[in-house]
C-alpha cells in the first residue's frame, strides 16, 4: 500500500447498486489510505427496481424527475474532517443517480476536494459530474471525473495517480 506523505483526511464515499462500482471504491480507498463510506438507499432497490427496459421501475422515475432525492440510511460521521472525498458511482441513464444528489445535498463540502469517477459498460462520465457540481458549494474544489469499466482496477489506479490535488499523497 502506497503510504501518505501529508496529514490529509481522504474519503472515499461510493454508491454500488449491482456491485459493479464497489471493487473500484474500495481499490481507490485502499490506495489512498482512505476511510470507506457505502452510500446506502432506505429503501434498497431491488432487480424490479433497476429495470433500464421498465419506464415504470422505481429508478426510470427517479431518473426523469430532477428533483427526486431518494433517502439515505445512515450518514458520515465528522463530515468536517476531510479534506478530501472521491465520488465513485454508477451512471444510470446517462447520469449520476439521484441518490449521489441526496448524498451531495447533505452535507458542507466548502473547501473540500471532491475527485468524481463513475462505473459504466458503456456510458461516459458524461455532464454527470457538472450536474453533481452545481448541487455542491462554490468553494468545493471538483477534479474532472473519469468512466470506468467494470474491474478497470489498474486504470483506475493510473489515473489516481495523475491527479494532482492527490500528488501530496504519495511519497
């Protein structure tokens, strides 16, 4: 594990409905020597509620209504002590789930480093990040996010590493 060179605080703060995202997160948290936090729905969603082909399933309505903010079971504890939280999600029709709105709309990121990247077979990262953005702090600092296949762990990596908000934490 790559150890950190400076004093700090790293989140990685990830929502992984079908488990796609998650190995990427945890990847992510484990290289940055970052605390892990599982972005968790409620109401869980089911297969039913996934269902892209469905424009009655629970995550078509979502998606279609900007202003849907689906509940989050739990939180993050002391909020105000990172520095810095990487966003890793899903896109779901072409956008981040709603949810990564309800989490962004729920806590203070002024001053904070926010590094966006999302999972997807085939969609990019897209205005999704942009969207996320718009939601959050003017003084929030947001890094340009990036797409990632499914177990694109070492590219992933690459490009953590590239980043330069996150070049104090290597040594």
């Amino acid at each position: 594990m790559t150890k950190r060179s400076d004093d700090a605080k790293v989140l990685v703060a990830y929502f992984s409905c079908t488990g796609n995202t998650r190995p990427l997160a945890e990847h992510a948290a484990e290289l940055l020597d970052a605390d892990l936090y599982e972005i968790q729905a409620s109401d869980p969603y089911t297969d039913a509620d996934i269902n892209y082909g469905d424009s009655d399933s629970r995550t078509s309505k979502e998606q279609n209504d900007p202003d849907a903010r689906p509940a989050i079971a739990g939180s993050v504890e002391n909020m105000e002590q990172y520095d810095i939280v990487v966003l890793a999600y899903p896109i779901w029709w072409g956008q981040a789930p709603r949810i990564i709105s309800t989490f962004i709309e729920s806590y203070d990121f002024s001053g904070k480093t926010i590094i966006p990247f999302c999972n997807s077979g085939s969609s990019d990262i897209g205005r999704s990040a942009e969207d996320l953005q718009a939601l959050c702090s003017d003084t929030a600092v947001w890094v340009e996010g990036k797409r990632f296949p499914a177990g694109a762990i070492e590219e992933m990596e690459d490009w953590l590493k590239d980043i330069p908000e996150l070049d104090e934490l290597f040594a």
